[in-house]
C-alpha cells in the first residue's frame, strides 16, 4: 500500500505557472510508476502525464504536451507535474497516483493502485 500527498495547487492567473508535488510512502518498492491526474465537476477523472521510477520514461496528454512536464525525484519518493502557460481549461482538482504496472496502459485511471487526495488548481482569466 502506498501512501501519497499532494501539494503546491493553488490560484494562478492565465498564463502563469505552478509545480505541483507527490510525496510517496508506505510500500514504495511495488511501485512501477506515478501518474496525474485531474477531475472537474461532473466530468471523469482525465490523464495528464505519467513517469516509471526505474527509467524516468515520460508519458502525457495531447492538452498539455509542452505546457507540463513531469518528473521524479527517486531519494525523495517524490513526483512532480511543473505547469506552464496555464489556461483556465487546467482548472481541476489535480490527483496523484500509484501503479504496479503498466500493462493496461498507463493513461487508464483503471491501472493505478493508489491515490492521493488531491489538490486544486484554479486558473482565472
């Protein structure tokens, strides 16, 4: 079981930038990689970027190809998602998760195992 904490969500103007944290403990080392995810009212739960621990292999959405990047810092057990160019689209509650595997396809909300509790991002205009 991994346990995961997310931070650094806050109010942005349009334009501006945020670098969100995942902070992950409890069992670690069944973990193959760590995804972000985001959710507004009404609508599923989206993929924005993915990262493995071992390789650092990165994976994103089309909607935010070189506005995001995600990245891990391996001594820390932490993951980060840097936002740039930020549209008030990106308003979400921004969601941190664990998987064992990608087999299933790492933007399936379906292959990850753990979860974190989210933090919100708002963009104004």
């Amino acid at each position: 079981q991994v346990q995961l904490v997310e931070s650094g969500g806050g109010l942005v103007q349009a334009g501006g930038s945020l670098r969100l944290s995942c902070a992950a403990s409890g069992r670690t080392f069944n973990s193959y990689g760590m995804g972000w995810f985001r959710q507004t009212p009404g609508k599923e739960r989206e993929f924005v970027a993915a990262i493995t621990w071992n390789t650092g292999n990165t994976y994103s959405a089309d909607s935010v190809k070189g506005r995001f990047t995600i990245s891990r810092d391996n001594a820390k057990n932490t993951v980060y998602l840097q936002m740039n160019s930020l549209k008030p689209e990106d308003t979400a509650v921004y969601y941190c998760a664990a998987s064992t595997s990608y087999r299933a396809g790492y933007s399936s909300r379906w292959v990850y195992d753990s979860w974190g509790q989210g933090t919100q991002v708002t963009v104004s205009s």
